[in-house]
C-alpha cells in the first residue's frame, strides 16, 4: 500500500516553461499542496506562464519562484531542502543547439541533472523525483523497415517503441539527455530514491511557446494563424505521436500514487500510433481547421531526427492503467483556445482564426 504524506511539498525544476506551468496550474487548485518553481526564465514567453501562475495563486503564500539555474550546485541545493515531490523537466531542449554548442547542452542536462540527484540524495528524505527524458536516446532507429506513401512514413512491423528498445544516443542532445536519464534510474538502484523517468515524445497543449527546434505542433499551428511562412526540415514525411499536456499531467500522477511499482523504473510515454501524424499531414489539419493556406519550403534533413517515432506506452498502462485521453484535434484546439485567451501571445497582423467544431468532426485520418 503507498504511502500517504500530509501534506505535499512540490518542486519544479523549469516551473515556469511549457510542461512545468502546466503542472504547477494543476497542483495550485488543490489547497493542500505548496509549489515551488525553479525556472532561470531562458525561454521566450515563459514571463507570460510565470505571472499566470501568480494569478492562480490568489496572493497565497502557496506559490514559491526562485529564479536559478540549474547548473547552480548551491541554489538547487537549497530549493530541494523542502521538497517532498520534485519534477525535473529543467533542460536544454534544442537539437540544434546541443550541435552549435554541446559543451553547454552537456552543462545543463547532464551536470544539472547530478545536481538536483546529489541534493536529493543529501536530504536523505528520499523524496519521488521525476525526471523528463526523451525518445532522442533511442537514435536513429535505423533498424525499423520503413514504408514511404505519399504523405507520412509507415512502419508496419511495429505497434510502437517500447523500453526493450536498446539505447543508441545521437546527437549531443541525445547523449547528455541519455546520461541524465541513466543517472536517474541508476540512483534508484544505488541510493534508493524513488525516481521515475519518463521518456516522452511530442508533447502539445495549452502554454506551449513553441518554435521550429522544439514545439512542433504549437509552432506549426502559430505559423499558420499568423501567416507566417514555414520551415520543414527534410522531406515532412517524418512521423510523431503527439500526446496533450493534459494528459501528461494524468500520468504525471498516476506514477506518484503508484509509486510502489514504479519507483526505478523508466516508461516511454506519447500518444501512440492512435495520435501519430506526419508533419505534411499536421499542415493539411490546420488548414482544415483554421481556413488558413499554409506556407512552407523544404530544406535539408537536420541531424538527430528520426524519421519514425510512435510510443508504446504500454508498460505504463499495465503499471498504472494510464492511457491518453486526448486526440490530435483536441490538442489542436487546446493550443488555438489557450493562444486566443492570451492576449499577450497574439499578434497584430491579424484577427484571431475561428475554428468551427464542424470542422474538427471531419479531420481526416485523426482517432477520436
């Protein structure tokens, strides 16, 4: 039977980013847990996730900022001391910025991660700790049999990765993401921590700034609402799973109140091949929606991205009896309601697209 503490002392390393203000929203609504972000506030738009926080916070004292890296050995020391539960979803998050500079890539994911590890470990309070990995620390998956159609890329040997999966890190982001996530699961093993890793792929949903290096599906969605034109790197045949943010959270908790089977472990965790989409087949889901013709060039493949991704979340499943809710369309429509809210996100080159239920009934080849 799982242990039940009185009260919960929640820490948020990267509170204040897209995952981490999500999470943070969600456990203000209860009165009895304290959050603490932790956020060096690096990412473009995250001022905007921190002053909502605040606002859901009422003027409590149960909202906590402190403004750090965690490369700060000392600071991170210091923010753990309280801490019952701690989320690590703090990184560098860019491919392309790991291959630019993979000194500091190394710096934040692998030497901040052993920081935030070594303070939770000196505590000796063993508190749960869950760290946000990645699917880039399975590589290339140049073994997978792919087949090319005319707008995605198809798999049909597989339902998925699973975590039998062997580990083939590529790229500087896939390597110091790697490290950290062995570090993880091997402090469970070595010091007893109750640490869990979850190795996700595309996340979407509400409060997500996303960009062309990572946010694909925001990035995509904003491109279209805003006119602008748009990027694709490589041939746009690529395919992801995309999970809702919403649904993240679900498993977020569904691990901490089954902690007893999933301390140590790792989980790949996504939509599934339910909620798999190719890039050109996301653009012709946001036209539908949106009425908006989209924009967009090809330029070359860029290194460290896989051609074919889809979660199999089912080890998750059988632990927890977790599954995705969300599809596809309603993550599209998370994003469009929560970007419309925002006044501050909206540009002023246009009016804010409507997108009709109508036309969310009828995306093609999207799971309901």
């Amino acid at each position: 039977m799982n242990k039940v503490l009185p009260f919960r002392s929640v820490l948020i390393f990267g509170g204040a980013g897209f995952i981490g203000s999500n999470l943070a929203h969600r456990l203000l609504q209860d009165r009895d847990v304290r959050v603490h972000v932790f956020d060096n506030l690096s990412r473009q738009g995250v001022e905007h996730n921190l002053r909502s926080l605040q606002r859901a916070a009422l003027g409590s004292d149960r909202l906590r900022v402190t403004i750090g890296d965690i490369r700060n050995a000392a600071l991170v020391e210091n923010a753990v001391q309280s801490a019952t539960e701690i989320y690590h979803l703090a990184a560098q998050v860019a491919v392309t910025s790991s291959v630019a500079n993979p000194r500091f890539d190394f710096e934040v994911n692998a030497g901040g991660t052993l920081n935030i590890l070594e303070a939770a470990r000196k505590t000796e309070r063993k508190p749960f700790l869950l760290f946000t990995s990645t699917n880039k620390v399975y590589g290339h998956l140049s073994s997978y049999k792919l087949v090319r159609t005319n707008l995605r890329y198809t798999c049909p040997e597989t339902q998925g990765v699973s975590e039998v999966q062997p580990l083939d890190f590529y790229s500087p982001y896939g390597c110091s993401k790697g490290t950290a996530d062995q570090y993880v699961r091997d402090y469970a093993r070595i010091y007893g921590l109750p640490t869990v890793v979850f190795r996700m792929s595309c996340i979407a949903g509400a409060r997500q700034f996303g960009n062309e290096d990572q946010g694909w599906v925001a990035h995509f969605l904003y491109s279209a609402l805003d006119r602008r034109p748009l990027t694709i790197y490589g041939d746009g045949l690529q395919v992801r799973d995309v999970l809702c943010v919403e649904d993240l959270m679900n498993a977020f908790e569904a691990v901490r109140v089954n902690l007893g089977t999933a301390a140590g472990q790792v989980y790949n965790v996504g939509g599934g091949l339910e909620n798999a989409v190719s890039l050109l087949e996301l653009i012709g889901h946001i036209e539908k929606l949106t009425g908006c013709k989209m924009r967009y060039r090809f330029e070359p493949a860029r290194p460290g991205d896989q051609l074919f991704y889809v979660t199999d979340f089912s080890k998750l499943t059988q632990h927890t009896k977790w599954r995705p809710r969300m599809n596809v369309r309603q993550t599209l429509m998370a994003i469009h309601d929560w970007w419309k809210q925002s006044s501050e996100f909206q540009g002023t080159a246009f009016s804010p697209v409507s997108i009709s239920s109508a036309a969310l009934e009828h995306l093609p080849g999207v799971a309901s």
